[in-house]
C-alpha cells in the first residue's frame, strides 16, 4: 500500500526525514511518497507528518505566516501521526519559554530552548527507546530540555531528563534520528503509534 507523508521544509534537516521516512515505509513493505511541505494546502492529503529541527522562532514564524500551522492542528486533531525533532518539539509543546515561539500546543510539555549546550557541546548517545530492542545512537545539537511532563507519556530520558514523549498521535524527541541512518525512531512514531490513526498497513512488522 502507499501512503502519502509530508515533511514539513520551512526550515531544518528536510532531506534527512524524508529519506528516514522512505527506509521506514521500505522496511515494513511500503510505499510512502513523501513531499516537502513549504505552503498551504499539502499537509490536508498527507497521512503522516514530520516538523524537523531547525530555528524554533523562525520555524514558528513561517508556519503562522504561511498558513501551515492550522493545518498541522487539524491533522493531528484527526488522530493522523506526527514527528517533531528538536525544534520542532518546542514549536510542537504547549510551553517553549520563549514569547518569540508561537506554539502548537500539540504535546503538553514545558521546554527549554538550548539547554543541552550550544553546537559545540553536540554530542552521540545510546539511548534506551521505550519500543525498541536496542538502544538508538541520538545525536543531539543545541538540543531542548523538556523541563515539565503533563499529560504525556515518556519514551526516553538522558540524564535524569525527558528526551522523548508520546501526547496522542505525537511522538516528539530532543535529539534528531534523522541524522542517522537508523530508522527505528521515525518507524516507531510514524508507522507504530498505536495512538494514531492511519491506512490500515496490511504488512508484517520486523522484530524491534
């Protein structure tokens, strides 16, 4: 079966998520056409959604101003899926602690911007996954610090702190798996959300 996915290109590792989208969708015995979303009137036909990392104010900005941003609500108010990394959490939360952000208030999370270090201070991790087998190689760079948990659920944590959480059909994460080519992060919150709704994928799962 194809399903069609959307990456949202305003700004951030755009090229990253659609080829981790494309090896996700190929590992399951998919198609996913996937688009990069710049404008309105995309994001309606996509049944799952990616928002990458980037410049969180910048990010919010040209969401509003191109109209994207009410589009993106819509969908995960439908219960589709959708993947924020890194900044995108923070334009995905409820709080970023910033008046410059213009939230979605999509994940009921307070976070702070940066607060893992500057990009000097960017580092790897093996980080346990609540869903996967194996620990994940997170790359994380100026990565947020979800500082409040609400009504969310808690995948991982890196030093003593929440680095990725699950609110309904949104998976968000601080670190960015697009940067490696292991797609088990994006499977995990694309295309085995039990909280979400998609297609019916009439394919066998790989062992996680």
């Amino acid at each position: 079966m194809t399903l069609t996915a959307g990456v949202v290109a305003v700004q951030g590792d755009v090229e990253e998520h659609v080829a981790a989208i494309e090896r996700a969708a190929d590992e399951r015995g998919l198609e996913a056409n996937v688009y990069e979303i710049s404008e309105s009137g995309l994001a309606p036909d996509c049944d799952l959604l990616a928002l990458p990392g980037g410049e969180s104010t910048t990010i919010s900005r040209l969401l509003h101003s191109e109209g994207i941003a009410p589009e993106i609500r819509d969908h995960v108010a439908a219960g589709k899926p959708l993947f924020a990394t890194c900044a995108g959490l923070i334009v995905a939360s409820s709080d970023a602690g910033d008046d410059r952000v213009d939230e979605l208030g999509l994940v009921d999370v307070t976070v702070q911007r940066n607060a893992f270090g500057r990009q000097k201070d960017s580092f790897e991790a093996p980080l346990s996954v609540d869903g996967l087998a194996d620990p994940f190689p997170a790359v994380f760079i100026r990565a947020p610090v979800i500082d409040e948990v609400g009504d969310a659920a808690v995948l991982a944590t890196w030093d003593g702190r929440p680095v990725a959480i699950r609110d309904g059909p949104v998976v968000a994460t601080s670190f960015h798996p697009e940067l490696t080519l292991d797609s088990r992060v994006h499977g995990l919150a694309l295309f085995e959300n039990d909280d979400a709704t998609l297609p019916a994928l009439e394919c066998d799962r790989p062992d996680r």
